[in-house]
C-alpha cells in the first residue's frame, strides 16, 4: 500500500512520549476506593530496538515506492518485536510493531499490536485511533475502486479490511451490508446494517468529532431501511418487522420506514393491518410527494389497487411531469378496472412517455373494455410499430442533490447505426424542472437494446423525470 499521510507527525508524538518516560510503572500499588489495587497502565519506555524500528518507519514513510516501504515495514516489525521480547510490558514496542504491520497490509496482526498498546498504556488510544483510521481510508478508498472495476469481491475484502483496523465510521459497514445483500448473503448483509445502527445509536454526538459524525443521521435511516429490506428478502418477516419497529420508537413519522413496515406486514400475511397502515399514511397532513408516491408503491404491492392509485394521483397533482408517478397512477387504475380513467389519464401518459408500449396497451385494452375496438385496435398497432422503445429506467435520487437515471433504448425498425438524442428532463419537489441532461444512444442492430445514463449534479432535491426525443 501506499504510504500513509500523517505517519511521520504521528511519529514523532511517539518519540516525545517515549523521551518522558519513566521507564517502568509507579513503585508499589494504588490501593482504590474499594481496598483493590487499581491497575497502573506501563509507561512507554525507548531501547535499541524501538530506536530501530521508528528509524525503519521513518524510511517507509519517505520510501520512493511500495516495494521499498513494505519492506522497511518489515525490518521495523523485526525490529518492534524483538523490543517486546527485551520488554514485553513495554507499550512503545506494540505501537511501534502495530505501525510496521498496517505498512506490510497485515491487518491481522496490526490490530492485534494496537489493541496492546493500549491496553498497556490507555493515554495512546487518540494516537492508535488515528493509526487505525488512517488505514481505513486507504483500504476504504481501495475498495471504492474495485467497486468502480465492477470487482465485487475485492471491493468486498477492501472494505474488510477497512471495518477490521477500524470499527468507529459506519461507511464501510453499509458498504459491505450493500456488498452482501448483492451476492444474496443476507444474513452478513443484515450483520452489517445492524452494526450501522449500534454504532450511530451508541454515539454520544456531543462528545464526538462534529466532523466525523456529519451524515450519521442520514447513515442509520439508511441501515435502518435496508436491514428491514434485506431481512425481507431472507423472508425473516418478524425480524423485519421488529427493525422498522425498534427503529420508529426513536424516530416517530419517518413516513419511508412506515410504509415498509407496512409492506413487510402485508408480506407476513396480515393484510388487514397493513391496509390500516398505509391508509394512515395515505392521510397523514404534510406529507411529501415523494413519500406519497413510496405509499402508492406499497398499496400496489399490496393489490389495494384503487388506494394506490389515489396516492399516486396526489403525486401526479404536484408533480405533472412525474412520468413514474403517472406511469403508475395508469397502471393501478388499469389493475382496478377503471377503464374511463385510464382512457382519460391515457393520452397525457402517451404524451410524457411516447416510446413506452404499455403507455398504448393500456388505453387499446380500456378502449375495448368500454365497447371501442377501432381505437383500442389503431393505438394496439401504434405501440407495436414504434421504431424504439424506451424502457426499463431506473432513478437514482442523490440524498445531497440530483440524480441518475439509467434505461435502455431498443432498436425495432430503425437502421443499424441511427443516433438516437434525448433530454432527460429532472423533476423537483414542488414538479417543477431543476434541470436537464442530454444522451445519444447509437441504435443497435434491430431488437437489441442499448443502455444510456444520465447523472445530473445539483443541489435541489429530485424526484421523477420525463424525457424529449430530439
């Protein structure tokens, strides 16, 4: 690995800490109030060999290339350990070896070294502290490449790496929840997201670093969410439910919570007070269009199809263009067989998502239902015979601002090669347009699809999009 930063500092504290030493522990016992001796912590002590080894550490810090400083980490951890068998209460000598194993990569050992310097001198525990996560961020910051690789499995022993040396920041645990839950793991998956909570639970923020624990608030909604999720998943539904639970006596009116616990209720079988759930959140003042359309996502799948179709309607009424929201307003009215309206709310989801099949199929089928075969027959023929679809988008929300929308363009009657050009258009939270993205997707040969993506970086609060075909 590559040095680390702040090595040298944080050397030097070392060597100031082992120049006051003492050289051994208080001369006779501390007796505490309970008649016991109290335990003394052993003070750092310098010798020969500690010399070596901060010499050695000094040269892997300055070293010109991975090779040279792993194997100056080597010869300081020779040199650290043969100082803890001169001295083996002697903390310097841990510390010194715990530094020279987070430079060979050995976090095994590492930690196990730095956990005895401090338990033989507790005042070291801010300078370990910092050792420690230093490597985080570098095994952290490793993994984030592997993920960009498309390397799971390495992103996945990085991150490892990352919680073993350090276990106080959260982002690897969700990291590695996320990993897990990918690869189908979800009982480590829930292992995860549930370390997340303690860790966030068990922090006093006034004690701690402001700078550390920003964003922990919006961490442990997220374990909280996909703990509930992935137990789901494990249909460990009790235990899912229990999460959500736990989890919404500490944090009362988290509507997204409360609409999965509804959802994990109505998968357990008890539909009667999942209906009562969502109906309650469906009437909750205040509610935001984005929570309203995550209600209307947990009626449908709850089949209270005319309930989910009055949440998305409040979306739609906020956020016209919301092409989800009225994708699915259409589609729940369409599974409750209220043919008028699907033929009404029709031709505006036609408008807004002119490539979609499903946006004709549903008003040919409502047409038909409602005794009209010749237009249900003309619109049946227009949505097979478009010469591209537009399908399988995906949104992505960022919780600082913007989004990502992912889809796939596919090729039915266009030649080989055709620039397809569209504006994807992101919605706000009051339906308003915070901004647009332009992609090209080059048409494949006729049936295959191609993926396009667009990411736009702002800072206002997406939720939904509509697209242009240029």
């Amino acid at each position: 690995m590559k040095a680390r930063s702040g090595l040298v500092a944080l050397l030097t504290l070392a060597a100031a800490a082992a120049g006051c030493a003492s050289g051994g522990a208080a001369s006779g016992p501390v007796i505490g109030p309970d008649g016991q001796p109290v335990q003394v912590a052993t003070r750092p002590s310098d010798d020969n060999f500690t010399t070596s080894a901060q010499l050695y550490l000094t040269q892997a810090q300055a070293a010109g290339d991975e090779t040279e400083a792993a194997q100056r980490s080597s010869l300081a951890a020779e040199a650290a350990l043969n100082a803890i068998n001169a001295n083996p209460q002697n903390p310097l000598a841990y510390l010194l070896a715990g530094q020279a194993y987070l430079g060979m990569d050995d976090m095994v050992a590492a930690d196990s070294m730095l956990q005895k310097a401090t338990d033989l001198y507790p005042p070291y525990a801010a300078e370990v502290e910092a050792y420690r996560e230093n490597s985080w961020v570098d095994y952290y910051n490793g993994a984030l490449g592997h993920l960009n690789a498309g390397d799971l499995d390495a992103a996945i022993e990085s991150f490892e790496m990352a919680h073993m040396i350090f276990k106080g920041r959260p982002e690897a645990m969700l990291q590695l929840g996320a990993a897990y839950s990918q690869k189908g793991d979800f009982e480590m998956s829930a292992e995860y997201f549930q370390q997340v909570l303690d860790l966030v639970e068990g922090t006093d923020y006034a004690l701690a670093d402001s700078m550390r624990v920003a964003g922990w608030d919006e961490y442990e909604i997220q374990a909280a969410r996909f703990l509930g999720q992935v137990l789901t998943q494990a249909e460990n539904y009790d235990e899912a439910a229990a999460a959500y639970t736990e989890f919404l006596e500490n944090h009362p009116g988290d509507v997204t919570i409360m609409a999965q616990l509804a959802m994990v209720t109505m998968a357990a079988g008890d539909t009667v007070s999942a209906e009562r759930m969502y109906n309650d959140l469906l009437n909750m003042p205040n509610i935001t269009a984005r929570e309203l359309y995550d209600v209307g996502v947990g009626l449908f799948q709850s089949e209270a199809y005319m309930a989910s179709a009055q949440a998305f309607e409040k979306v739609v009424a906020v956020a016209p263009n919301h092409r989800d929201a009225l994708f699915n307003l259409v589609t729940a009215l369409y599974q409750a067989e209220q043919w008028e309206r699907v033929i009404e709310l029709g031709e505006d989801l036609r408008e807004l998502d002119p490539h979609n099949p499903l946006a004709f199929q549903y008003s040919a089928f409502a047409y038909a239902q409602m005794g009209d075969s010749d237009t249900g027959v003309a619109l049946q023929e227009t949505g097979q015979n478009l010469a591209f679809t537009i399908d399988n988008t995906r949104l992505q929300p960022f919780s600082s601002g913007g989004a990502s929308l992912s889809g796939q363009v596919t090729n039915n009657s266009l030649a080989e090669g055709t620039p397809v050009s569209l504006r994807i258009n992101f919605v706000g939270i009051q339906g308003e347009t915070v901004g647009s993205v332009e992609v090209t997707v080059v048409a494949g040969a006729a049936g295959m699809a191609e993926v396009f993506q667009a990411e736009l970086d702002s800072e206002a609060e997406v939720i939904g999009f509509f697209y242009e075909v240029l």
